[in-house]
C-alpha cells in the first residue's frame, strides 16, 4: 500500500492543502496551517469497497419513532423529540448552559427510559456530582466517565449500548491514531468521524458539545457541522436570564423552531409563554417603545422593540442596534426619512430589543419604524397596540406571512389594537376584542399608531 502523504489543514476553517502556506485562501488567517499525518483508520476508511448501487424504490423509508427528552421546549427544537441513532451537536458561548441542558437531559433519560452515560474530558467525576445535586439530576442509571481517550470511551459506549451518550466536549477528546494535539482539525474531524461511526452502526444516540470562537462560530472546521445530523445554538447573554436554543440544522425537522429557557438557581427552567417574558411590565404606553408581533418557526412572540432618538452631540451620528441588524435599522431609518419626512439624518439612534432576542423576521420592520417614530416626535403609540408588517423601499407595507397566528397571540395577552398590511386586512377574521388597522405605507401606520392628543393638530407623515 503506497504511503498517505501529509498535508496541512487551516486551525480556523480546516482548508486542506498539500503544501503549507503563510496565509488561509479561504478565511484569511494568517500562520494558520499545522501538518496532518493521515491515520490507520482514516487510510483504512479511504480503501474500503464501493457500496453498491440499488434501486431507491427497493429501500424502506419506515422512519424511527422519536422519543420524548422530558423537556417540551427542547422537543420543539429537534422536531418533535430525539432520532434514535443520531448526532447531535451543542454549541454556545462558555457559561451559557450547555452542561446544564445536557446534564438535566441525561437525568430525565435515565430514570425513564435507560442507562446514559455522560462523558466529561473537562470536569472530574465529583464536580459534576456537585452540580447534579444542585439540578436534582441524580439517577442510578445516569454513569459518569471522565476520560479524554475516544478508544476508551468507544470500548465503554459499546459494552453498556447506552440509550444517550453525551460528550463534553469534543475538542477534550482525543483519538490515539492522530498524532496532532487535542482540539485540533485533525483531531476533531476524526474524533467526530468516530462518533458518527458508532452511533450510527451501534444505534447509540450522541449529543457533543462544542466550543465556540469569538465570532460566536463553532470552533474547529466547518466540517464539523457538516458531519453531524443536528446542530443546536444556546444564545444569550450571560447577565440575562434568558436562554434561546435554536437550531440551525436539523436533518429530521425545522431550523425555525426555538426554544426559551430561564437561568434560575435550580438550573435551566422552561417558559412555556415566552411572549409574557419579553414584553416590558409598563403599565402606560411611553415614547420608543413598540411591540412587535414576530414569529420564530411556528411559535408567535409578542417582543418589545425599545428606542432612543436623540440630537448628535458632535461628529457624526451614531446608530446602535441590539437584537436587530443594523443594516435593516438603516435601510428602515432611510425610508421613514425619504417616505415619511422624518429628520433622522442629524440624530443618534439606539434600537434594543428587550429580553435579549433578536428579530430576524422581516415584518418586525412595522414596529421598529413605529418605535424609531414614536421617540423622535416624543409621543407614545396607542395603549395595547402591536404592529406586524414588512416596510419595502417605496414606503409601503408589505404582507406578513402567518398574521392569523400572530392575531391569536396578540388577543391572548390582551392587546386591543395591531397593524397589518391593509392588503391582508380585509381578508383576516374578526377576532373579538382586537380592532385590526390597516396601512398601506408606513406613514399611514404613524398617522394611526401616533395619534395627535385633543386640541392638538394632526402631524403630517
């Protein structure tokens, strides 16, 4: 068998290439590239025999059944419960969670359905006992193993078959055929492939952690995420309270879906109404502050969009957003001021999205105009007034998609008035106690959200 040649792969981004090379052609990053000896398995894998070609309608397609992980939030995210025999990776900002997701996750499983086997290659065996004391995760079935050594935890999953195995984390483990350090691309990429082998051919389902870069990105190759079946982010900041799992890949389900967890002393608790969390506890309408109906998979939230107008006080103006692109601030500032006549050129503007979410759905882009309005004019929207409504370029209001969902969660937490499109406005149902406002363009909405006080003329939009 003629000899592997070596090649060198980036610590950033895991570009191969058979030479070394000062600078990354694909990310950038400079005295990045460290040699990769190809191992026995990898070599191995590289001559096994050609699978053989079948027909598609000779395979059966009967799909495993799911199984609950006792956590309906977590559940929502993977698609409705965990696959049998698949790989899953967590990933997060250090602190934010992810043991202690995994950690509650292995303690529910063990006392309902089996052996779970929780491996460590960053804590000792008597701190996470410190910590399961503190979560109430204790359960005979819940095994322990630190160990960095993938050979013998390899040895360890296949003699117990458990019904979960949790690695934390993978750049701890080490495979004793890659010569290079742990928590290099050689090492992740062939510990990874090894869990992917094992539970696919021993039907052992695996959670991994990750660690993640300063860029908030998972650490190591991009391969990484591509090998496994299910990538889960944990978001959030470690000074709130509040904890989004959302998921990013999903090979059994949406990426849409998130859910919403509280950091309290007893660890991660479900909030099965998010929407009541996120919205400010403010009895009376006060200027800057919008609600936004948004949607995040098919889960409604009603979200508080918080903004502050202000002169510049010299140089040129600032525009700070938190829990919002910044480039769909701008774009949003520019058509209120082609389209609506609102001199923002000359002002400092802040937008927050209170509860630390961020808004990606576009008709969040109604109540950020409203909120942006509302603290320039310095005058408060209507009481118990949402908005939901994508704001094109010419000015006017665009559709919403699932406005029917967005009503219903509006209503339930009494909200009395929300704007739409007025293209979809005619066409949705009367839901009682909810007045629906259409608007066309963006300064209808202002004309009807900020209205004029008695006595006072009606402002031009």
């Amino acid at each position: 068998m003629a000899r592997a040649k070596v090649r060198y792969a980036c610590q950033e981004c895991g570009y191969s290439t058979p030479r070394w090379l000062g600078r990354c052609p694909e990310c950038g990053a400079w005295n990045s590239f460290i040699e990769e000896h190809p191992t026995a398995e990898s070599v191995a894998r590289g001559t096994a025999p050609a699978a053989v070609p079948e027909p598609i309608t000779s395979i059966t397609g009967a799909e495993s059944a799911r199984f609950s992980t006792g956590s309906s939030e977590l559940d929502r995210v993977l698609g409705g419960g965990i696959v049998p025999a698949s790989l899953v990776l967590v990933g997060g900002d250090p602190g934010i969670g992810k043991s202690t997701l995994l950690l509650s996750l292995a303690a529910r499983l063990a006392r309902g359905s089996g052996t779970v086997l929780y491996v460590s290659g960053e804590e000792s065996a008597r701190q996470i006992r410190l910590r399961a004391e503190r979560l109430d995760a204790l359960a005979e079935r819940l095994l322990l193993l630190p160990e960095t050594d993938l050979g013998r935890v390899e040895e360890a999953a296949r003699s117990l078959s458990p019904v979960l195995l949790i690695v934390d984390s993978i750049q701890t483990m080490n495979c004793p055929a890659c010569p290079s350090p742990p928590g290099s691309v050689a090492q992740v990429r062939e510990c990874t492939a090894a869990l992917l082998k094992l539970a696919k051919g021993e039907g052992i389902t695996t959670f991994i952690v990750g660690h993640v870069t300063k860029q908030g990105a998972l650490a190591g190759p991009r391969l990484l995420e591509h090998m496994v079946d299910t990538v889960l982010y944990f978001e959030g900041e470690g000074k709130n309270a509040y904890r989004i799992l959302r998921a990013v890949k999903n090979r059994f389900g949406s990426t849409n879906e998130i859910g919403v967890f509280t950091m309290e002393e007893g660890g991660l608790a479900e909030v099965p109404n998010p929407s009541q969390l996120f919205l400010s506890d403010r009895a009376a309408p006060v200027p800057g502050a919008a609600v936004v109906a948004t949607l995040e998979g098919t889960r409604p939230l009603l979200v508080e969009v918080q903004a502050l107008v202000s002169p510049a006080g010299g140089g040129p103006p600032r525009r700070v957003a938190q829990g919002v692109d910044l480039s769909r601030l701008l774009t949003v500032m520019a058509v209120l001021e082609k389209r609506a006549g609102l001199p923002l050129a000359g002002s400092d503007v802040y937008v927050s999205v209170a509860g630390g979410v961020r808004l990606e759905d576009p008709a969040a882009d109604l109540g950020l105009a409203i909120a942006v309005s509302s603290s320039l004019v310095g005058r408060a929207p209507l009481p118990a007034c949402a908005a939901a409504g994508e704001i094109g370029l010419t000015g006017e209001v665009l559709s919403a998609a699932h406005l029917k969902l967005r009503l219903k969660e509006a209503q339930a937490l009494g909200f009395h008035q929300i704007v739409v499109p007025a293209r979809q406005s005619k066409s949705l149902p009367n839901i009682p106690g909810l007045g629906i406002l259409g608007a066309e363009t963006v300064s209808d909405a202002l004309r009807q959200v900020l209205a004029h006080g008695p006595g006072e003329r009606p402002r031009r939009w």
